[in-house]
C-alpha cells in the first residue's frame, strides 16, 4: 500500500478526542473508533429512523401503548385461528338443542361422550377414516416419489434438455386444474395402452397418480436441490458413488427439511380433497372423509355430525404440530444443509 493509501485508511479510523471541560486538545492528538462503537451508533441512528424511536419507546405510556397492541393482535390471532378449532371440538361433545340454543355456552346441560363412538360406529367413521389415510398416505408416497427424483435429474444430473424440461413443468402451472378435469377423467376411465375393457374408477390410483403430478413441488424441491453444496456430490462422485447412491445416500439425507415441507402440503392436500375423489371413487366403501360426510349429513344428527368433523380434523391438527418446526424453518427454503 503506497503512502497516501495508508493515510486515507488511517483518516478514516482515527477521529479527534472530544475536548474535556479546562483540558485543550493537543495538536495531532486522536483516538482509534472500535468497530463496536460504529455499529452501535448505526444502530441507534437506524432506530431513530423507524415509527418509534429509542427516545420514545423509553416513555412509560408508549410502552403501554405497545405492550397493549401486542397483547390485542395475539389475542386476535388466537381467537381467529384456534376460534374454529375449539368450537368444533366442544360442539362434538354438547348435545344438539345445546348447541342450538345455547352455541357458545360451555356444556349447560352437561357433556355427551356418546357423540364420539356413535360418529364412529353409526356412521361408519372408521370406514371412511381408514380410507382417507390410504388415499393420503398413498399420494404422500407417489408426489415424494415423483417431485424428489425429477427434482435430482433437473438439478443434479442436469441432461442436456433439461432447460426445456423444466420449461414444460413450469408452463403446466399456467394451467388451470379445471381445464384438467374433463381430459384426466376421460384417461381414467379408459387408460390408454391397457385396453378398452380396463378402468381405473374405484382405484385408489386414480386418485394417487394425478397427484403425483405435482409441478409446484418438483420446482419447490428443484430449488431446494440447486442450494446444495456442489463439493460434496462432487466427492461422492469422485469415491464412485452412481446416480442411485448419489441420490439415495447424500442428496436425500441433506434434503430432510424440505422433504418434510412437502409432506406437510401432500398429506393436507389429499386430506382435503374434494371433488376428484367424488368423479373416481363412485363406490360409497371406498370414499374418503371428505366425500362421505356431506353426503350423510341430511341423515345424521347434529351433535353426531359435528363429531364426525371433529374427528376428521384431527389428522391435519397432528401432522401439523408434528411438522411445524420442520415448516416454518424451511419456508424461505434457507439454511439448506447442516451436519
């Protein structure tokens, strides 16, 4: 570094002393500013210059003020959010006229267990629930299956058309899900290649394989894929590992976030569904709860059938307090790989 480069860098670290009261500054006198100082000044410049300053937040009523705001939109989210979720689950246990006359009254007239095992045995809850776990359990299986290994071919393997692949995935989300719906029934009901004699109505894979063709979550994991770190399947690649044990035991592995996010949004998905269960599973026995408890609605009770919905809702209530931690780190899709 040449001289006069030394003494800008010098200029810009050293400041004068701050003259003390009956003690004048000596010429050429300086004091070295830390890094620390310069980021808390910045800090409290940088507060300054928000709806609220230091200054202001020091003031007992703008505390107050704060702290009752706060406590109004927790309270806020809390009843909008949980609101529903209790409701339903007290209005399962209260008998019928108490929930009519009395709908956000606590149990007036006692609590009614019976609602529970009647929703599960008249009304064949246990039926239509374990079809709903093979349906969603099945597309969890096919769309991991599908979006992980289309994700590792378009971003790790990376053929020579892979840009045009990718083009295609992308342009299906263009698409609307309605325009689908006639074509992908009309292949359900005769698949091509297996005759004309062959259909897949009642067959729980009409419902999985449609699902499995999920181009939002072949992008999401794609993405996720493009952040990992290349030395490491370069490594791998370099001790021998192929294109299966390169996928199996390192990519995977260090996809554990993402691959939780996308079974958070497959097993709901599934869950919720609605409308293509009801056009391919015509058959009563095979429909799921989504199906099934608007159609015995008519001819159920309401305390009974309020406890079928409270039972229905207690897989997605589950899966997500399961996979909450796993979610909401991993919906910025940020900090790929640790360890």
């Amino acid at each position: 570094m040449t001289q006069t480069g030394f003494s800008r860098a010098a200029e810009a670290v050293i400041a004068p002393d701050v003259e003390q009261a009956g003690a004048p500054q000596q010429p050429g006198q300086g004091r070295l500013i830390s890094w620390r100082q310069r980021r808390r000044e910045n800090s409290m410049l940088d507060s300054d210059r928000s709806i609220i300053s230091t200054a202001e937040r020091r003031q007992p009523r703008v505390r107050r003020t704060l702290r009752g705001v706060h406590v109004f939109l927790f309270v806020s989210l809390v009843v909008v959010g949980l609101g529903p979720l209790l409701w339903l689950a007290k209005s399962a246990v209260t008998p019928t006229q108490d929930t009519l006359q009395h709908p956000f009254a606590l149990w007036p007239n006692g609590i009614d267990w019976a609602n529970l095992s009647q929703a599960w045995n008249d009304v064949e809850i246990d039926k239509y629930f374990l079809n709903t776990v093979i349906i969603a359990a099945g597309a969890w299986v096919f769309q991991l299956l599908v979006a992980t290994t289309g994700a590792y071919t378009l971003s790790i393997l990376r053929p020579r058309y892979a840009g045009l692949i990718n083009a295609l995935v992308l342009a299906t989300l263009f698409i609307p899900a309605v325009v689908l719906l006639v074509p992908l029934y009309l292949t359900v009901v005769s698949p091509p290649l297996l005759g004309r004699d062959y259909s897949m109505l009642n067959n729980y894979l009409a419902v999985w394989l449609p699902m499995a063709a999920n181009a939002f979550n072949i992008l999401l994991v794609k993405r996720f894929f493009d952040n990992l770190p290349r030395d490491v399947i370069e490594a791998a690649r370099t001790d021998g590992a192929g294109p299966f044990r390169l996928f199996w035991s390192v990519v995977l592995p260090m996809s554990k976030p993402i691959l939780g996010v996308v079974s958070v949004f497959a097993i709901i998905a599934a869950w919720k569904d609605f409308l293509w269960p009801m056009l391919v599973l015509p058959d009563p026995a095979r429909q799921p709860l989504s199906v099934r408890l608007p159609a015995v609605q008519s001819q159920t009770e309401l305390d009974v059938f309020l406890a079928a919905l409270a039972i229905a809702t207690v897989i997605p209530v589950v899966m997500f307090l399961l996979f909450q931690r796993v979610f909401l780190r991993s919906a910025g899709l940020g900090g790929a790989v640790k360890g």
